[in-house]
C-alpha cells in the first residue's frame, strides 16, 4: 500500500514539475510549497495505513484528485506561456517590420539630403569659381590701374617744380581717377590747392587723405597748414582762436608720428608751426619751433629767417643781424643750385634788405616776381607780410627800399588777382 501510495505522489509531482518545465508558465512556488506539506503529510499517513486504511485511501483519492487538478493546472499554464510567447513573436515580427520601415525610410531621406547637399555644393564650388576668376581679374585690373596711378605721381612732381600747378592738378586727378582710395595722391592735390590758395579744395583732399590712412603724417601737418591759414583770414576772436588751436593739434600730431616730416618743397613742418606761435605772438614756443626746423633742414634758410625776426621781437637786434648774415648765404647757395626756388630767392631778398644791402635786394626782386606762379598768389603774399614785419623791426633809413619793394609787390599781386577773375569768368 505503501508503495501504491508513494507511486502515485511521484506520478504527481513528475506531472507538476512537466507543467512547471514549459516555458514561460505562472509561478507557482506557493502551491509547491504546499503539495511538500501534503506529501510529508502522506508520509507520516502512510505509516500508519496498518491502523487508519480507511483514512488513508480517501487521502489517496484526495492526492490523485491534486494530481489531477495540478497536471491540469500545468496544462493550462504551459498553453497560456505558448500562447504569450506566440504573441510576443508576432509583435517582435512587427516592431521589427516597422523598424526596416522607418530605417528605409531614414536611408531614402538621408540620400535624398545628400544629393541636395551635393548639388548646393556644386552650386557654391561654381559661383566661388565665377567669383574667383572675377576677383582675380579684378585685382589684375586693379593692380594694373595703382600701378600706372603711382607711375603718374613722380610726373605730378615734376610739374609742380616747374610751378606749372595746373599740370600737376592734371596728373594728380588722372592718378586719383585710377586710384581713388590712394592717401598720397589725394595728400598732393591737397597741397597743391593750397598753393593755389584753393584752401577748401585742399581741405577736402586732406581729409580723404586721412580717412584712408588715419595715422597719415604728412595728410595731418597739411590739414595743420590749411586750417592755420583759414584761421587767418578771420577777425580775432573766439573762432580765430578755435582754428588755431584746431591748426596746432594736427600740426603736433604730424610731427609726433614723425618729427623730421618735411613737406613737398622740402621744407621742415615744423616752421609751419613756429608761424602758427609768431602769429599768437607766443615767441618762445615759436623760436623753439624755428630752432627744430633748422636741425631737421640745416641746409634750407626757412627757419633761420624766421628766427631772424624773431630775435629782433626779443630786441636782440645784434642776434638778428648775425642770423640774417647766415640766412644770406644759405640762401644765395638755394637759388644758385635751384634756379626756380622761390623761397631761397625770397629768404634772399628778405635779408639783404635787413643787412642794408638794398640793391642787391632790388636786383633779384623781379627774379622772385616771374619764379611765383601767377595761380599761387600765397608766395607773393607771404613775401610782402615778411617785409612788413621787417619795417616794424629796422632803422627808418633802412625802411624807403623796403617800402617800395612792398608796393610793388602789392601791385603785381591785384593785377594777378584780375588775370585770375578773367579767367575764371572765361
């Protein structure tokens, strides 16, 4: 009985543990644990099977009906496992038929982009080959048009020496025409309208001048120059004084950038400056000024004249006469070497008046008269102030000779001033 008994349990539990091997199936620990505690308790039943038969073939039929129910159990859990992994495949089958969908479809976008990349970079790589070829035809043309500019400035020169002033206007607005954001070429028209007295043509080119090149020295002293003499056509006052000091900033800025600048006659700015000072009858500040301008042009009489006049202010009138001894020498050697320096010949003039050597003046007065162009009135004018200081500085016997010199000059200068009016009008 015993046997039958134990038989029947395995028979359970190998039904049990068949359900329990199908994949995936419930868990079922619980009711394990409890068929453990049937089976000790038809363990402990059977042993006394001799004693409670009866007791024990009802737990008998009890354990096949649990055998029964659990094969049963098993079944159902095996086919609901089956079942459930079924499911999973064909939602695994369709995840998956999604997923080559979408990837196909990300391929075809990722193709699609790339041929768009492609022909916008085949679009740019042409228009960079058009703008390419341009530009280097451009700069070609360019190149060609500046260089031919620069080679037309020394010509510019050239005609400037020779005081043909328009000639140089000429040039220089062909070289601009070519060039027109080049600082230089736009620095010497700049100087020669001030030549000309056309001070707000110079003015303007001054200032193109130092909008191209900000730093440009010899664009600043001029401007420096223009304004110093637009300052001086203006009644004293508080405009005056603005304009000069306006006059004094760039001339100081030109010369700190560069301290031994010199214009295009060669003459050092820095006796620009010493007449802006004698001007403000700042006298000190302008002999220093004169004094530099003799170091950086030793060989020129510009600043040494000047110092002259000065000297003679200060009532050194010993220190002036010794200083117009050297500025007649230097300056009989300017007009010897350059025949159309017209400062040289009127630094002369200005001295051999001083020393008393009237006719040596008066030879050479028509010399510097035909020398100044007709369109630069400014030469002639300068020399006439300078002999007017110098009547207020000499002996009275000293002074008749002057005085006509200055007549004559006044003369030549209005009938100039109507072959300029008659000019213009035609």
């Amino acid at each position: 009985m015993r046997f039958f008994v134990i038989f029947g349990l395995l028979i359970g539990l190998a039904c049990a543990t068949y359900a329990q091997d199908t994949p995936p199936a419930p868990d079922y620990s619980e009711t394990i644990a409890r068929l453990e505690q049937l089976v000790q308790a038809a363990t402990a039943a059977a042993e006394q099977a001799e004693k409670q038969t009866e007791w024990a073939f009802n737990l008998l039929g009890l354990f096949e009906a649990i055998g029964v129910f659990i094969t049963v159990g098993g079944v159902l859990a095996a086919f609901f496992g089956i079942t459930q992994i079924v499911g999973a495949r064909r939602e695994l089958l369709r995840t998956n038929e999604e997923l080559k969908a979408q990837a196909a479809q990300m391929r075809a976008d990722i193709e699609t982009e790339i041929r768009r990349r492609e022909e916008e970079l085949n679009a740019l790589r042409t228009r960079l080959e058009t703008f390419t070829a341009e530009f280097a035809a451009q700069t070609k043309e360019h190149t060609s048009r500046a260089l031919i500019a620069n080679s037309l400035v020394p010509l510019g020169e050239r005609q400037y020496r020779a005081s043909d002033y328009d000639g140089a206007l000429n040039i220089y607005t062909r070289a601009l025409e070519l060039d027109p954001n080049n600082p230089t070429i736009h620095q010497r028209l700049g100087y020669v309208y001030t030549q000309k007295s056309d001070l707000e043509r110079a003015k303007y080119h001054y200032e193109q001048a130092i909008k191209l090149e900000r730093d440009f020295a010899p664009a600043l002293a001029g401007l420096g120059f223009v304004t110093r003499r637009i300052a001086e056509k203006l009644l004293p006052g508080i405009e005056q004084d603005r304009m000069y000091n306006e006059a004094e900033r760039l001339l100081l800025n030109a010369l700190q950038i560069t301290p031994k600048l010199v214009d295009d006659d060669g003459e050092s700015w820095w006796g620009v400056l010493g007449g802006l000072y004698r001007r403000r009858e700042q006298l000190e500040q302008a002999i220093n000024a004169y004094e530099r301008a003799t170091r950086v042009t030793p060989q020129s009489s510009y600043g040494y004249g000047n110092l002259a006049l000065l000297y003679r202010k200060k009532n050194q009138r010993e220190k002036m006469l010794k200083m117009y001894e050297r500025v007649e020498k230097i300056a009989e050697e300017e007009a010897r070497r350059q025949q159309g320096n017209f400062w040289g010949y009127a630094d002369l003039i200005v001295s051999r008046y001083a020393l008393g050597k009237a006719q040596l003046a008066d030879e050479i007065l028509p010399i510097a008269i035909d020398i100044a162009p007709v369109d630069a009135p400014y030469m002639l004018s300068g020399l006439r102030d300078t002999l007017q200081d110098l009547t207020s500085l000499l002996e009275e016997d000293k002074l008749p000779p002057i005085q006509l010199a200055i007549a004559t000059l006044e003369r030549v200068l209005e009938e100039r001033q109507k072959l300029l009016d008659a000019r213009a009008k035609a």
